[in-house]
C-alpha cells in the first residue's frame, strides 16, 4: 500500500524549479549555450537540472543570481519565531 501525502516530495520540487527555470529562460529567449556562458554552469548541468532537476547548490544558486531572484532564498530555512511548531515536526 503506497502512502499518499498531500505535501510535495523533494522530487517534486527539484522537478518544478527546474521547469521555472526552463519558463524563465526561454522568456527571456536565452539558449541553454547561452546561459552556460552567462552563468558559470556547465551546459551539462543545465540540460540535466531542466530535464532531472538534479543540480548543486552553488549551481542553483549562479543560476538564480543570474535572473535576478537569489532573493527567493531567503525563507529557506529561516528560523520560525515560534519554536513550538518547529518541535513538533520532530515529535511527529
């Protein structure tokens, strides 16, 4: 019997950043050659990241600081005032 949840799994979200990505390039109309150049990141690891969505953190990061939104990071792990919530997860 599978376990559904109604929460995303990192699988999940690694495949949507990585089709943001892919919206935001082509709006742009940047080539993946293009944003190799541009960014630092190999053009091997771009066709991965937007076809798997593997990629490294420095990788993601270039990549976000490239279009402007390494902001977006920000509330990664940032810590909640409210300690309680976060023991909860753990006692779960």
């Amino acid at each position: 019997m599978k376990n559904y949840s109604i929460n995303k799994t990192p699988s999940q979200v690694q495949l949507e950043l990585a089709e943001r990505l892919r919206e935001i390039r082509k709006d742009k109309k940047v080539s993946q050659s293009e944003l190799a150049d541009k960014s630092g990141v190999s053009l091997g690891s771009i066709k991965r990241f937007e076809h798997t969505g593997e990629i490294s953190l420095a990788s993601l990061l270039r990549l976000a600081h490239l279009f402007d939104r390494l902001d977006d990071f920000d509330a990664v792990f940032k810590t909640n005032e409210d300690l309680k919530e976060i023991e909860k997860l753990f006692n779960r």
